[in-house]
C-alpha cells in the first residue's frame, strides 16, 4: 500500500518537473529573445505561474500522501507562490501606469525568487524518495533553483533590463536543468 501511494505521488511529482520545465523553458526563450515586447512576456509568464501553480495545487488534492504531510504541505505552499506571483504580476501590471517599468520587474523578481528559493528546498525535502540517478538530477535542480532565487532577490536593483535577461537566462538554465531531471526520473 505504502509503495502504490509512493509510486502515484512519484509520477504525479515527475509530471509537474516536466510541465514546470517546459513552461520555464518558453518563458526563458521569450525572455532572451523577444524584446519588443516586455508587458506581453510579463503576461505569458503571469499565465505560466498560474499553469504551474494551479498543478502543484491539484496534485496537492488529488494525491494520497500516506504518511508524508510535510509533502502536501510543500505542494500547496509552491501552489500558493506560484498563484499568488502569477496573479500578482496581473496586478502590478495593471497599476503599471503609476509605477515605473523598473519597479514592476522589481517586485516581480523578488516573487519569482521567493518561489524558486522554496521549491528548491522543497526538492532538497524530497530526497529521500528518489533513487540515486535522479538524487543527483534532484540535487543539481535544486541548487541551481535556490541559486537562481537569491540572485532574483539581487538582481532588480540593478535595473530592468538586466533583471530581464538575467531572469531569461536564469529561467532557461532552471527549465533545461529540469527537463534532465524530469528524463532520468526513476
């Protein structure tokens, strides 16, 4: 019994890696290559955020987690950030009138950071359900997330350009990292 609700909660898990890859991927890529349009990506990456957590919240409904509730409660917090950044940047781009460029992406970057810092350490919690190929794809994803948080909790007050590109860069980077670890996933 305990094995079927690991094995479930496994595939369930590996399937939000692959969609988080993917999204963060076409986002990075958007990012770092289509620069004539910062509102429009800011949108798409809002939608993104909103896929991601929206899925983070419904494996945190749908699975049976036995005895593991510290998984349940990582999911519906990654939920909760993913949600609330997606909606926030709804949000700061609607009163972006008032506000300047420099500050949106301010305040969508320490979101953003926030995020990845714990679903880096949410990785790192869940170690000890994985077999040894894809611990050290874990391990790697997760540091390269906490890495990529705490540099977007820096990098806006170096302005909105580079925090653009560095979170393009930073996304594309966490995605790719991601997509490894979602293929070797046993």
């Amino acid at each position: 019994m305990i094995a079927s609700v690991a094995e479930g909660l496994n595939r369930k898990v590996r399937s939000g890696v692959g969609i988080s890859a993917i999204v963060e991927i076409i986002l990075g890529a958007l990012i770092l290559f289509w620069h004539n349009a910062p509102t429009a990506i800011v949108d798409i990456m809002a939608v993104g955020f909103l896929v991601i957590g929206l899925y983070y919240l419904i494996i945190s409904f749908g699975s049976d987690y036995g005895d593991q509730g510290w998984a349940r409660v990582g999911h519906l917090l990654l939920a909760a950030l993913y949600i609330g950044v997606g909606v926030g940047q709804f949000v700061v781009l609607a009163h972006s009138k008032s506000a300047a460029i420099g500050e949106v992406f301010w305040v969508i970057g320490i979101m953003v950071g926030i995020t990845w810092i714990t679903e880096g350490f949410m990785g790192f919690g869940s170690l000890g359900y994985f077999e040894s190929t894809s611990r050290g794809w874990t391990i790697f994803a997760s540091i390269i997330s906490v890495i990529a948080g705490f540099s977007l909790l820096f990098a806006p007050l170096y302005g909105a350009a580079i925090l653009f590109n560095f979170a393009g860069w930073l996304l594309l980077i966490v995605g790719i990292v991601n997509i490894f670890r979602f293929f070797f996933w046993k």
